[in-house]
C-alpha cells in the first residue's frame, strides 16, 4: 500500500508480535508505523476487544487510537524517507579454536543445536562427510530460511557436511542430507500453529544405507533413520536461520521436529507402486519426498469406509489434506477392496468427503510397517515434492565405511508370527 | 579428538546472508503456499531498499480511511470496533470496512486498487 499504491498505512498488529513485525521491516528496509492492541484479539470478548481500542498500545503505552491517527497523519522523518536495510557480516569458515567442551557449551547456547549431544564438526570430520558426495565443497546448493519474509540464507555443500556430521550421519547418508539441503526447504518453518514435517525415502539408496522401512520404521530404532531426520532440523536451525521467537514463532512446538518422521517406503512388501514412481520418477531413482501438517493420529483400522470416517472427524484447517502411512497388510487389503491405484483411492475418498474439494492429489499412500497389525497412520499432512537423491551419490557409488554401523534387526520369527496375538 | 583441555578446530554451522527475501505472493497461490520456498518470489536487498513510504496527510478531516481486516482470528470484530471508534470520535471521517477475499498471505491488488481509487489512507489488521 505504501510504495506500490501511495497510500498512508497503519498497519495494526498485536503486541505478542511487535518484535517479529518490527525487524521483518526493518530488513525490508522499512520503519512502518505500528500500532500493538494487547495479545490476543482472536476468541475474547467484544468488550475485550472494546477495551483494546479505547485503551493504550502495551508496548508504547501511547493511546492504540491516537497512534493511528499519528500514523496517518504526521509527516514522515528523514530516515522513514531514507531507509536503509542493514547487511548482515558474512560468517567465518571456521571458528575460533577452544576445548571440546567449550566448543559444546557455544554449540548449546548460541542455539546451533536442537538440545541433544551433537558431533563436533571438526575439519577432519567435515572432510570425511564430504568424501559422501563428487560435489565440489564450495558449491552453493540452496537457500532457506523459516520465515517467509527475511533474508533466506545460501549455503554451500560443506555447510551442510558440518549439519550433517552435527547430527551423527556418515557418508552413507550425506547424498540424502544433500537432497534435503537442496530442496531449500526447512523442516520446522515458522508458524503459530507449529508445523511438522515428514520426509519418505524412495528408491535404491533405502536398502544401502540400511534405512528402516519395516518395522518400527518410524520408532528411534535405526540409525540411518534417525541421524537423517535430524540432519534436516539441524540445517534449518542453522541454514534456515532458526531462532525461537525471533524467527521462529510455533506456540507450543512439536516433538516431532526433532526427527521429522524420517522413514522409508517398504516397497518390496507394498501392493502399490513405489510412491515416487507414482509421483514420475523411475522405481531405480532414488527420492525424498517431503511433507508438512500438524497431526498425527494412530490406531486406524479397516476398509476404505473408516479412512472416510476418520478423514470426515479431522478435516484440515485449509479444506483438508490427509498422508496415510500404511501397513503392507493395509495396502495388500485395500488392493482387494478393489484399489490396486491408490489415486482412485483418493478420487474415492476426496469426492464422498466433500465433491467440491477436487483435489485428489491432496489424499496421498505411503506404505511402511512390519505386517504385525493391519493398520495405518492418519496425518493431516500435506505433499510438496520429492527431490532426487541420485546428483548427490558419487560415481564411483554410496561411500559406505569398512563396517557400517547398523541397529540390530527386527527379530522375527520364521513363520512370522512369533507369538503376536491379534 | 583432543583431550584433556586442548584447544580443536572446528567449522561454523550457519549459513551465509544472501541478500535474498521472500516477499509477497501472486494473488492467485494457495493460502498456504507462503511457506512453500518454491513459490516464495525473491526480492533482493537492492529491490526492497526502494521501497518508500507514502507522504502523510495533512488531516484525516473529511477524508476516506478504510480498514482492511486481514483475516486472523478477532480481526473482523476488532476492525468493526475500529470503526464505531472513529464514528464516535472522528465523525467526519467516513471509513470503509473491507474484508480479504483470499487470506491473511496473499496479496490483493483488487482491493489495494480500490484503496487508491476512493479512499485517502488504511489501518490493516489485525496481524496475529
């Protein structure tokens, strides 16, 4: 309004958010006239409401309605007609030398870590992780940033060994880490309503780097699984600027962040295509497909007519979107009810949950689990892309160490029933 | 790894400032697209460091002001009270009460054209 349209403005914005408002203009090169009414405005009273205009701006303690006529009306200073947006100092490749437990302690309490112990990336170790890729260290991959209006920050594919090596990964998985790196996109963007993530592994790469997609394959028992969930956290802590109320803004948080549901597709025992070939890519291709929602429900159980019922008690904020993670057996079950594509699964569900909202591709199938219970996972996730994985792998193939490191497998019994009881 | 108190070398884990901001969207993208960074536009520093303020008015007696809600939870109500406010205390003031169409994200040019075209200034809100 102000620059494309010569309009005086008066923008209004609670106080909770004064900070945040205040420095997104500023490095927009922008002084607005803010006015703050007391947190919150939404679901309180009219004459709460009443009260916050009558009354004064908690931060200015200057009445909320005369500063909007302020706003509008008093001339503009020399500096709100010369602004200036203020660069911020490059960083250094390397930081100042200290002990180990002085350097965790830095690590710890500037932020660069999401609370658990981290690997030191020492220049050893980030040369190491780099031998997990032929890309050149210095080439920049991307940029990211959790909020959607300050300055993203690039990184080069050595910043994201350093996230990487943080995060307990090997070489191994570095191409996958990569992938994410390149996809610019965070895993925990900010937003009030604290947003998760999920991230699918597609392809080849799954069964080398001994990713879990069976058993427990969202549950923290396997190695591969974990460090590469944590991997995207950490790079959008670090690359994606991540500063908790600065510019990070989730109310009450989600633990899922701390891993973002990082798993593998069980293709060799799903009845559906692989789900990256569904979304193009060859079943060779190796892929990480990303998601982000809010919920996450278990314990789903039977035919296509409970995912209707579920889908109908936990319709999305934005018209609905819905990932299934399914068990084998749910997938093996589905395919008999007459769903071998699980599009016209979708086109099913999307049409009788509400015809208007034409958009199967909003209703996704993953498939993971042990076959020890036909059942399936709700979550109000959204799809975004898949991102492949295989410009990351090194000619000469996967870097895998001597021995690599490996949890220990599910133990089944040979009939596969081991006593479970259904 | 050192021990016993020596001093290690290690990498910064931060990346680099890039002079690059996401700003604001096309009219038509999906409210939720503002936290898809495939679609983010990318202003550069260079870009926004025009960006200028309007010149002030004189007075707001006798002029149009409209008060756009931008979608947030309470904001109608809010900009509603904003408005019998200055029914009360600033009658000469006409205000209009505009409502966003699409969401608290996405841009609106139809609107802000209607702004410029009847009207002298807004109060927007309410952010968050």
């Amino acid at each position: 309004m102000e620059n494309d349209y010569g309009v005086p403005t008066a923008p209004i914005v609670t106080s909770r958010f004064a900070d945040y408002v205040q420095r997104d203009g500023r490095s927009h090169g922008m002084h607005l006239r803010w006015s703050f009414p007391p947190y919150p405005v939404g679901f309180v009273s009219k004459e709460t409401l009443h009260g916050y205009v009558q009354g004064n701006d908690p931060i200015s303690s200057a009445p909320l309605m005369e500063e909007v006529l302020f706003a509008l009306t008093q001339p503009l200073t020399d500096a709100e007609k010369n602004p200036k947006i203020v660069k911020r100092p490059n960083r250094p490749r390397l930081l100042e030398p200290a002990t180990e437990e002085n350097l965790h302690r830095l690590f710890l309490e500037n932020g660069w870590t999401d609370g658990l112990p981290i690997i030191l990336p020492t220049e050893e170790r980030v040369a190491e992780m780099l031998t997990g890729t032929d890309h050149d260290p210095q080439e920049v991959i991307g940029m990211m940033s959790v909020t959607t209006h300050e300055e993203r920050l690039q990184y080069t594919v050595e910043r994201v060994a350093v996230n990487a090596v943080m995060a307990g990964a090997r070489p191994e998985h570095f191409p996958v880490i990569l992938a994410l790196g390149a996809s610019g996109r965070p895993s925990l963007p900010s937003s009030t309503t604290s947003f998760a993530s999920m991230m699918v592994v597609n392809g080849p790469i799954r069964n080398e780097i001994g990713m879990n997609s069976g058993l427990g394959a969202l549950s923290p028992v396997n190695y591969a699984n974990s460090v590469i969930g944590r991997a995207w956290t950490l790079m959008s802590i670090n690359l994606g600027d991540m500063r908790p109320g600065a510019t990070f803004t989730a109310s009450t948080g989600t633990t899922i962040n701390y891993n973002n549901m990082c798993f593998a597709e069980n293709e060799e025992n799903s009845a559906w295509e692989p789900f990256h070939v569904r979304k193009g890519f060859k079943r060779d291709e190796s892929t990480v497909s990303l998601f982000r929602g809010w919920n996450v429900l278990t314990m789903g159980l039977g035919p296509a007519t409970r995912m209707l019922e579920v889908m109908k008690s936990i319709g999305g904020p934005f018209g609905g979107a819905f990932t299934f993670i399914c068990d084998p057996l749910v997938a093996k079950s589905l395919k008999n009810e007459g769903y071998a594509d699980p599009m016209k699964l979708s086109e099913w569900l999307v049409n009788e949950l509400n015809p208007r909202f034409k958009r199967p591709e909003m209703v996704n199938f993953i498939v993971a689990g042990g076959e020890m219970n036909p059942m399936w996972v709700t979550t109000d996730f959204s799809y975004f892309q898949s991102v492949s994985i295989d410009p990351w792998i090194p000619k000469a193939g996967i870097k895998k160490d001597a021995k690599p490191l490996r949890m220990p497998e599910p133990v089944l019994c040979k009939d596969g029933s081991c006593g479970i009881s259904h | 790894m050192k021990k016993n108190g020596e001093k290690i070398t290690v990498l910064d884990p931060i990346g680099q400032p890039s002079g690059v901001f996401g700003s604001r969207l096309d009219p038509d993208s999906m409210p939720w697209a503002i936290h898809d960074p495939a679609n983010q536009p990318r202003d550069t520093a260079e870009k926004l460091s025009h960006l200028k303020m309007a010149p002030r008015l004189d007075s707001l007696e006798g002029k149009t002001v409209y008060l756009v809600n931008t979608g947030f939870a309470g904001g109608a109500e809010f900009m509603a009270e904003v408005q019998d406010w200055f029914t009360r205390n600033k009658p000469s003031v006409k205000t209009e009460l505009r409502h966003k169409k699409t969401s608290m994200f996405t841009d609106e040019p139809e609107l802000w054209a209607e702004i410029k075209k009847n009207g002298d200034a807004a109060v927007i809100g309410v952010g968050g």
